[in-house]
C-alpha cells in the first residue's frame, strides 16, 4: 500500500504506477481527468493545502488505487465497444469467412477512412512543412520562440484529433485527453519538457508521413475498386450497348461471350477481396498511428 500523497504530483505518480501495464492511451486520459479535477478542487478551496485537500477528496474520488481500478474496469468497456459486432454463428470454413468481410462494419470504415487520409494527409503535410518553414524564417527573429511553440502545441492538437478520427473509424484505443503535463513545473520547464517529449517529434513525423501514406491508400482503394467493379459492368455493357473492351483507334476488340461469366466472378470476387485488404491496411494504420501519436508512460 503506497503513502497517503501529499500533493497532486504524488497523487498522479502513484496513480501511474498503478496503471502500469495498461493501454497508453487510458493512462494518459486518466492522469489528465486526475489532474483536472483534482486542480478544480483546489481552486474551489484555496484554503486548504494539497496534503488537505487530498484527505478530504479521498473518500469522494477515491486514492489512486481505486481510480486505477475503475478505469481498468471502464476500459474493459470500452474495448468491447471498438470490437466489430459478434457474428451469430462463427464459422470456420475459409469460405464463409471470405464473404463474411461484407457484413463487418469496420471494413468499410476502414475504406472510408482511406479514402479520407487522402484530404487529411494533405493538410497535415502543408499544416507541418508550412509551420516547419516559418520556424526557421522566424528562427532569427523576436517572434521565432513563440512560434516554434505554438506550432508544436498545434501538432500535438492535431494528433489529439486524429487520435479521435483513428479510434472512430479504424476501431483502435487513443487518447481522448491531451498528454498529462505536470503544472507543478515552471512554465519554462514544462516547454522544454514539450520539446524533449518524444511523442512531439513521432507526432510532426506522423504529419509528414500522412500524405505519401495517403497518396498510396488511395490509389490503391481506387484502383481495387474501379477493376473489379469495371469487370462486371463490362459484359453487360458489351451485350446492350456492344461497348467494346478496348478501342484503338479504329480498332475494336470485343470479348468472346463465352468470358463474360469469368468477368463478372472475377469482379465479384474482386470486391471481397477489396474489403478484406481494406480492413487489413486499416488495422496496420491503427497500429502505426498508436505507436506515434500515444505518449508511452512508464
């Protein structure tokens, strides 16, 4: 059993240590719920100490064991909630579970957000590289350390943001608070704790890295989207309006009637096919936007 925590700072730490082994990301929304209202309170009762205030609140909020204890529990929770709904009859035939993709929501959240990171990764690329370039313009100049740390305070807001995109649509725990900073610390201690954090620099990273990574989801959810589809409007295309395959200047050339059927399987197959590497590009990007975005506590 840890000592009754005489200030906030104590209460926070042993309240991360009981955390310990959870998701990242519930450590850092809980550390930050902690500190808000443990700061409220003593703002609403400046007569007190933290040693005092700490003793009267911990019959109400709890001591930093039993509030680890509650949001292990919610997180339980909550991780049932990002599950894709149970199927009634789970099955093993590989054949089945091939078709099956149509009915998992999380696949087509998966290609909308990959049809998405196309926009976003645009803006947080020309968001990073413009605030890049200014730091440097302003570098020399009275404006430059202000900047520099707006900047870095706006990235560390855009992540939290696409945090709440990621969880939404890819299904994957992220913060829904920002990272717990300790107030405690001078102002000038905590910027260069930003600046020291890791997770800054992985985040402006992660910036950068989102319109190459968008540029190539895209294509490749256009790309096996319009093939497939294409493969089966072609025979029916072909039939009613004798719209060729391919056309060569004067030349057309028309698919023998006998193909038609293995285009359209090929295409209906082509979609399933589609979903499934939709949802598997959508839980690899969960995986790399939770490793750079979510500060890793200790």
């Amino acid at each position: 059993m840890n000592a009754t925590p005489q200030t906030i700072g104590e209460y926070l730490e042993q309240l991360r240590a009981a955390l310990a082994g959870a998701d990242p990301a519930m450590i850092q929304d809980a550390l930050y719920d902690a500190e808000e209202h443990l700061r409220s309170e003593l703002a609403d009762n400046p007569q007190l100490s933290e040693a005092e205030l700490l003793a009267k609140i911990s019959s109400s909020y709890g001591a930093p064991e039993e509030v680890a204890e509650i949001y292990r529990n919610q997180e339980v929770t909550v991780t049932r909630a990002l599950r894709p709904p149970p199927r009634r009859e789970p099955s093993s035939n590989p054949v089945t579970r091939f078709f099956a993709v149509a009915g998992d929501p999380h696949a087509y959240a998966a290609m909308f957000y990959l049809l998405l990171s196309l926009a976003t990764g645009i803006f947080y690329f020309t968001w990073a590289v413009a605030g890049i370039a200014l730091s440097m313009a302003f570098a020399l100049s009275l404006v430059g350390i202000p900047f520099l740390i707006l900047f870095f305070g706006s990235v560390r807001m855009l992540s939290l943001l696409e945090g709440r995109i990621v969880e939404g649509m890819l299904g994957v725990r992220m913060p829904r608070r920002p990272p717990y900073s300790d107030r405690d610390l001078p102002l000038g201690k905590r910027i260069v704790a930003m600046f020291t954090d890791p997770r800054s620099w992985s985040s402006l990273f992660y910036m950068l890295a989102m319109l190459p990574l968008g540029i190539i989801y895209f294509v490749m959810l256009l790309v096996s989207t319009v093939i497939p589809v294409a493969l089966m409007a072609a025979p029916f295309a072909q039939a009613i309006w004798h719209v060729p395959v391919v056309q060569m200047g004067d030349i057309n050339f028309y698919m023998p009637a006998w193909t038609w059927p293995i285009e359209f399987a090929v295409g209906f197959f082509g979609l399933f096919i589609m979903l499934h590497v939709a949802r598997g590009i959508g839980r690899m990007h969960g995986g790399i936007a939770k490793s750079l975005l979510v500060k890793i506590t200790a």
